[in-house]
C-alpha cells in the first residue's frame, strides 16, 4: 500500500514527522508530532485506496477534544511516470478553539513529502 509509510509533514507553518499505517481495509494508525512536542495519536482514519484519500483525527489532549484536529489529503506521485518513486500528500485540516481555531478562520493547509 502506498500510503503507510514515514512522512516530513508541514501543517501550517510547523515542521513535523508523520507514521501512518493502514491495514488491508483501510483503518489508519498512526502518530505526528511537531517540533519538540511529544507524539500525537492518529485516531478515527481511514485510507481509500481508490481515491487515494487519507482521513484521520490528531489527538492532541485525549481528555479535551477541542484541541483535536481532523486532516483530509490526497496521496498522488511526485512523477506520475514513477508512482512507485517520491510521492505526497497535500489536504487541509480543521482545527478547533482548543488549537486556535475560530468561526472566522478553523481551515488551515497541509502538505507531507516522503522520497
């Protein structure tokens, strides 16, 4: 599956690292951090293998879910005649009051590389 594997992850503005693993039916797991912060559990993903979509939830405080941030991306080649080769992710996620979300602005970017 082209999708679990080590990621250099960008998240609006912050540098991290993403694992993300999916199971034959398409269940995500997985970890991100960011800079010096501790490890974040992935939960509530899912991979479509067909579409090439990933979707997870960035647990951040298990105990308050306001701090939690949902990521939708697309997985695509870097060189569509090597889709083996260097590939990314690149989506959006929402975050909420928790994480500095608010009505006016909760949609922020991400892109993830890896090759």
């Amino acid at each position: 599956m082209a999708l679990t594997r080590e990621w250099r992850i960008h998240a609006n503005g912050y540098d991290g690292h993403l694992e993300v693993t999916a199971d034959a039916a398409g269940h995500v797991t997985g970890t991100v951090r960011f800079g010096g912060e501790p490890d974040n559990q992935l939960k509530a993903g899912f991979w479509d293998e067909t579409s090439k979509k990933l979707v997870f939830t960035r647990v951040i405080d298990p105990n308050d879910s306001s701090k939690d941030q949902i990521y939708t991306g697309y997985w695509f080649p870097r060189n569509h005649t090597q889709p083996n080769g260097p590939s990314d992710l690149a989506g959006s996620f929402v975050a909420f009051a928790g994480t500095g979300g608010t009505p006016a602005r909760h949609i922020f970017g991400w892109h993830a590389t890896h090759g």
